[in-house]
C-alpha cells in the first residue's frame, strides 16, 4: 500500500510540472508579444491568470475565496500572504485580478519553460547579495509607478521546517509599502501546505480557500513605523491559521 502511495504521489508531481509546462508552450506566441514591452504586461498578466486557474483546476486543487475588502481597479496595491507551497503563486494570480509583479527568489528561473517567463516578468531578489537587494526596490518602485501591485511573500522563503505555522516576516514589503504610500492587502492561504508542500512525497487534491483581510493603511507612515507595520499583518494572519488550525483539530 505504501508503494502504491508513493508511485501516485510522484505521478501526481509529474502531472504538475506538465501542467505548468504545457499551457506555456500552448499560448507561447501570445505571451512572447506580451513581454515585448512592459505596456503590455497588463495583457501577460490575463493569462498568467488562466494558466494558474488550469493548473488548480488540474490538479484537483478547486479554491474558494473569501473577501472582506474588495481590490479597486486601476489602484496599486502590497500583497502578501504566508508561503509553503508552489501553488501560492498560482493561488495568488487567481485571488487578484489587478496586474501585479512577484518578487520572488531566483532559483525558481532554473525551472524549463516556466522559468524563461518567470525571469522577463517577475523581480528577481538573490537573498544572499545585498546589491541584489538594493535592486530589487529600484525595480519595484518603477512598477509601482506604473500603476501595478506588488506581490511578496514576507517571509522570505518556506519554512524548512513544516511544523512553523508562519516564520518572522522580512522588511521588504512594509517599507515599499511605506514609501508608496500604498495599502497592504493581507492574505491567509489556509489549505496549500497540506495539499501540496514542497515536500516531494505529500499532499493530495481537495479544496484550497484563502482568505482576503481587510486593508492595511499606510498613509500618513514613515519608515520609522516600519516594525509595527510589519508586526500588526503578520498577526492578522497568524491567528487567522491559528484559528483554522484549532477549528480543524
């Protein structure tokens, strides 16, 4: 029975990376076009959408999402929610469907057909280098001048350990946040570590939820509110999962 479980989790792996891959290859000349210019990332932006919502939907991973404040067109934005699994991303492009930019880890461009895209469309931080870092907020700023949103996951990475139900949260998002004068638009993704951790022999379809929490202001803050910026979200959802997790024990 155990052999069985571990041929249909790596079954379940593969079909993953094959329905990240094929869509791409599918709608390749229209996403080329799109990364031309950065005018038109708005029209990539349409369907990264429908490449994530494929990829839920194909790997029996339906979502349901929950709202207490709705996204205004046309506004910019700081999102961010916790981060334990490769479908946040895709999770992620299905909750906002304002055009946003990930900032995300580098090593992620090694992935074949993905990666390519992943490199022209998203900023890319190299967590060791400080210069990388520097970059990173010269990068974001231009995109938040053009009207996008922002996306990190504030944490910084998954937690190696899977027992950690939300790690300390980076500076990165709160200060652009700050400087931008922006909302922060915090999230909870209740349901995509148990489903699909980075854990290669793991996981199994069901439903992902997550959770939209009301707005976080920052008009009016400077830097030096930073840390109680940054500590007032990462509450917001950390007893939202604490909660979750004490309602399902």
């Amino acid at each position: 029975m155990k052999i069985v479980k571990y041929i249909l989790w790596t079954l379940w792996r593969i079909w993953f990376y094959i329905l990240m891959g094929v869509p791409i290859i599918v709608m390749s000349p229209l996403l080329i076009l799109s990364i031309l210019s950065e005018k038109t990332y708005p029209q990539f932006f349409i369907l990264a959408r429908l490449w994530a919502k494929i990829i839920l939907w194909g790997m029996g991973l339906p979502y349901r999402i929950e709202r207490e404040q709705q996204l205004e067109k046309g506004k910019s934005y700081m999102l961010v929610a916790n981060h334990t699994s490769m479908t946040d991303i895709m999770l992620m492009l299905v909750v906002s469907k304002n055009p946003f930019v990930f900032v995300g880890k580098k090593e992620l461009v090694k992935i074949p057909i993905f990666g390519f895209f992943y490199k022209r469309t998203c900023i890319l931080v190299d967590r060791s280098s400080s210069k990388s870092r520097f970059e990173v907020f010269k990068r974001a700023q231009a995109r938040l001048n053009q009207g996008l949103s922002i996306c990190i996951f504030p944490e910084g990475g998954v937690p190696e350990d899977e027992i950690v139900v939300l790690d300390e949260f980076k500076d990165g998002a709160f200060r652009l946040a700050i400087e931008h004068q922006i909302p922060i638009v915090p999230m909870t993704f209740y349901d995509n570590k148990k489903r699909f951790s980075f854990k290669f022999f793991s996981g199994y379809p069901g439903l992902i939820r997550a959770k939209v929490h009301g707005f976080v202001e920052t008009k009016g803050l400077t830097l030096d509110d930073k840390k109680d910026l940054k500590d007032k979200v990462r509450q917001v959802i950390y007893r939202e999962l604490l909660k979750d997790n004490n309602h399902n024990n």
